[in-house]
C-alpha cells in the first residue's frame, strides 16, 4: 500500500465532514416539508452502520475500550442537543419535523467541537483511527436521536 502524506489525509477529512454537515443542514430543511416516516427515521442509522466495515482493516481499529467510550460519548452527550432541537407537529393527520432555528448552529457546534477533539485525540492515535473513534461517536449520537424520534413518532401516532 502507497504511503498517504497524513497532511493530506487530515485536509481531506475535515473537508469532507464539513460536506456532510452542510449535506445535513441541506437535507434536514428539504425533510421538513415532507411528512417524517418510520422509514425515513430508521435509514439514515442503517445506511450508517456501513460504516462499520472500516474495521475489517487493521490499521482502522482502536482498542475496544476507546471504541466503547467514544460510542457512548455520543450517545449520551452529543445527541442531546440534537434531541432538544428536534420538534414534531402533526398536520392533516401526518406529521412533520418542525423546522429548528438553531439545527445549523448546532450542527455546526458539534462540528468544532469535532475539529477541537480531533486535534487532541490525533496525538496519541494516527488519523485513520482517529476517523475511526469518531464515526463510532457520531453512531452514538445518530443511533440515540433516531430512537428519540422513533418514539415521539410512535407517541404520537396512537
């Protein structure tokens, strides 16, 4: 396998997660014209879990230990504000996503909180690693807000 300049590595994944957030942003203010779905709630994580055969590459994996924290730093702390943020209302007999003012900046300020970590973490795991701890903190954080969604949905749904 070619040797990768870790510069270059690092430069194209931070480009590219500012893509997917603006992706996000993009696609979550196009959703809230649209009815939400069980469906549509329960993709997004699935689609996601893909990600994890990263780790049928040896130079992707991290102790379990840190994989396990990283996990569960998402799922308890960086989904919280994602759960705040998101409101249903339901119209006509369905129901839709309510647009949050603050989704952007909040998605944004998840990101720099990112970009602050991955500095941190960077220095004691190399950046495949590092890409790995982090997809498993954003599978936390997705996983517990499409649960907090699926429920609200099915509460208002009976």
């Amino acid at each position: 396998m070619a040797h990768i300049n870790p510069s270059y590595l690092q430069i194209t994944t931070t480009f590219g997660a500012l893509i997917m957030a603006l992706l996000t942003i993009f696609i979550r203010l196009k959703a809230s014209h649209r009815p939400v779905t069980i469906r549509k709630i329960i993709i997004p994580p699935l689609g996601m879990a893909t990600g994890f055969a990263m780790f049928f590459f040896p130079f992707m994996r991290v102790p379990i230990l840190w994989a396990v924290i990283a996990f569960l730093v998402g799922w308890f702390i960086f989904s919280i504000p994602l759960i705040r943020s998101t409101k249903f209302e339901k119209m006509n007999g369905q129901i839709f996503a309510q647009r949050s003012r603050g989704f952007a900046f909040i998605l944004f300020g998840l990101l720099a909180v990112r970009f602050a970590l991955h500095e941190v973490i960077q220095e004691y795991v190399s950046v495949p690693q590092t890409g790995a701890l982090f997809f498993l903190l954003a599978f936390g954080m997705i996983t517990r807000w499409r649960l907090f969604m699926y429920l609200k949905y099915k509460e208002m749904t009976r």
